[in-house]
C-alpha cells in the first residue's frame, strides 16, 4: 500500500520552493492532497507537482489571517471530510542580514506573523479538527536559524518559536494520538532566495556557506521534502516533540 493511500494531506506554502518538493513527496505516497499558498490560484500548480496522488484541491490564504486560516479549515473538511496530516511549510525570512538596531517593530511582527503565527493557527485549527478524530500528524518548518543567528534576528526568534510550539504541542496532544515534529534545514537553494541576488554573488554565497558544512554544500528541496515525508508518514510513528536538521551536518 502507498505510503499516504486514503490520508488527506494539507500543504501549506505548497507553491514555493521546499513547499512544492514537499508536495511531490507526499503526492507520490497516493495522497489527498489540500494545497494551499499566498496568492496563487488552482492554475497555479503544476500538474507535474501533484502527480501520484489519489485527489487534489487546492485554496489560496494569507494565513496569517485568523478569519482566512479558519475559511480554509473549513473549505477542506467541507471537500474531504477530515484532515490526517498538516504540514506547515509557509514562511519567509523578511528581515534576513538586517543589523539588531535596524530591526524595527514593523519588521519585527511581519516576520513573527509570517513564520510563527501561520504556523500556530493553523496547528490550532488542526489539532481541533485531529482531537475529534482522535488522530493526527502536524510537521511544522523551523530553521537551523532556531539555534542563534546573528544576521536574522526576528527570524530565528520566529522559528525557534516554532520549535518550542512543537514540542508544547507535542506534549498536550500526545493522548489524542497526535504526533507533531519540525524539521529544521540549513541553507536550502530555493529561487525566492537565488532570484534576489546576482547570479555571481549566488555562486558565492553557495559555495561559502555551503563549503562550511561537513558535507560540502547546501541542501536541495526535495532533500527537506523526504525528511518531511518521513515525519508525516507511519513509519516515525512512535516520534514527536523532535526537530530533525535537515543540514548537511551543519553547526554540529
Ligand atoms: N530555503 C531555505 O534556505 C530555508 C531554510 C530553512 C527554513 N526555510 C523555511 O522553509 C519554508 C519554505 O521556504 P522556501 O525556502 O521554500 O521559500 P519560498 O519563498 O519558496 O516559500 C515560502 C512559501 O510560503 C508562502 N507564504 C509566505 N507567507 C505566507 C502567508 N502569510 N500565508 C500563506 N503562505 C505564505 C509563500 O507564498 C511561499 O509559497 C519557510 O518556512 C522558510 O522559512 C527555508
């Protein structure tokens, strides 16, 4: 039997780059898929993207919105019934090399809402919908950036915010039979990151940070995306509260 066969899946930041190689992923696995992203439509998805699965549908949200996170919770059950897995994979680092005293309040609280809210109300949301089933998985992004980052001040802050929410839910919903991991990668080759620099700057950077960790280089999307799948699927059954790097071995 597939890996996710019957389970219906909802994606988060299912368009960007580590949100669509985690989609491929968890289609393959013969999942039903509920896809959802900022600002994109159901011509947006690329069919090669969701090839493999029992089911897709799939909704735009700002999710950082209480009354938009709930329409879309309500959106999904109304089309599958039930949700067996969340995967949390929105979010953005808007702040990403801005010095402590340039760090104002404004892009303070875009990067918590961006990174740590979508991921609370949506876990709420979900764990509502689970504690009913008496059943459930949520995987939830963090960041290698959760350990410290001296260039990313509210973005670490957010993610490692992500990491405590994990395991605080970890450990309320354990007795309803829901499992909740994150995963938390190092430097990934992503376009939103890659199209905002000069392509030689990009090699530089790639090959500097990338240079620095044990393994010699960053990580892909599809790298982050297995991981993910590994969390979300029976076989990390008896696994939650945990944070899986998914780095390259580094800040070992
Ligand atoms: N690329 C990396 O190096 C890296 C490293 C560690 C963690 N991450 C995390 O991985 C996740 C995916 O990032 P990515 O690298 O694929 O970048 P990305 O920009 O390609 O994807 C981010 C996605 O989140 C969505 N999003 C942002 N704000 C949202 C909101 N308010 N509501 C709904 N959706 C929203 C975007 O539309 C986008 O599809 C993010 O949480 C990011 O912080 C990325």
């Amino acid at each position: 039997m597939a890996r996710f066969s019957d389970k219906v899946v909802l994606i988060t930041g299912a368009l960007g780059g580590i949100g669509a190689a985690t989609v491929q992923w968890i289609a393959r696995g013969g999942a039903r898929l509920a896809l959802t992203d900022l600002g994109k439509t159901a011509a947006d998805v690329p069919a090669a993207i969701t090839a493999g699965a029992a089911e897709s549908a799939f909704w735009p949200a700002d999710l950082s919105q209480q009354a938009e996170v709930d329409a879309l919770f309500a959106s999904v059950l109304a089309h599958y019934g039930r949700i067996d897995v969340l995967i949390n994979v929105a979010g953005f680092d808007h702040d990403s090399g801005v010095p402590l005293e340039k760090v104002t309040l404004e892009r303070l609280h875009k990067n918590l809402d961006t990174n740590l809210t979508t991921c609370f109300l949506c876990c709420q949301a979900a764990a509502k919908i689970m504690k009913e089933q008496k059943g459930g998985v949520i995987v939830n992004m963090s960041s290698l950036t959760w350990r410290g980052s001296p260039m990313q001040f509210s973005y670490s802050a957010s993610k490692g915010g992500v990491y405590a929410l994990t395991r605080s839910l970890a450990l309320a919903l354990g007795r309803d039979g829901i499992r909740v991991n994150a995963v938390a990668p190092a430097l990934i080759e992503v376009e939103s990151i890659t199209k905002t620099v000069p392509l030689a700057m990009w090699e530089q950077i790639r090959k500097g940070i990338g240079g620095g960790y044990p393994l010699g280089r960053i990580g892909r999307p599809d790298e982050v995306g297995a991981a993910i799948a590994f969390l979300a699927s029976e076989e990390a059954s008896f696994i939650t509260g945990q944070i899986l790097e998914v780095s390259g071995g580094a800040r070992l």
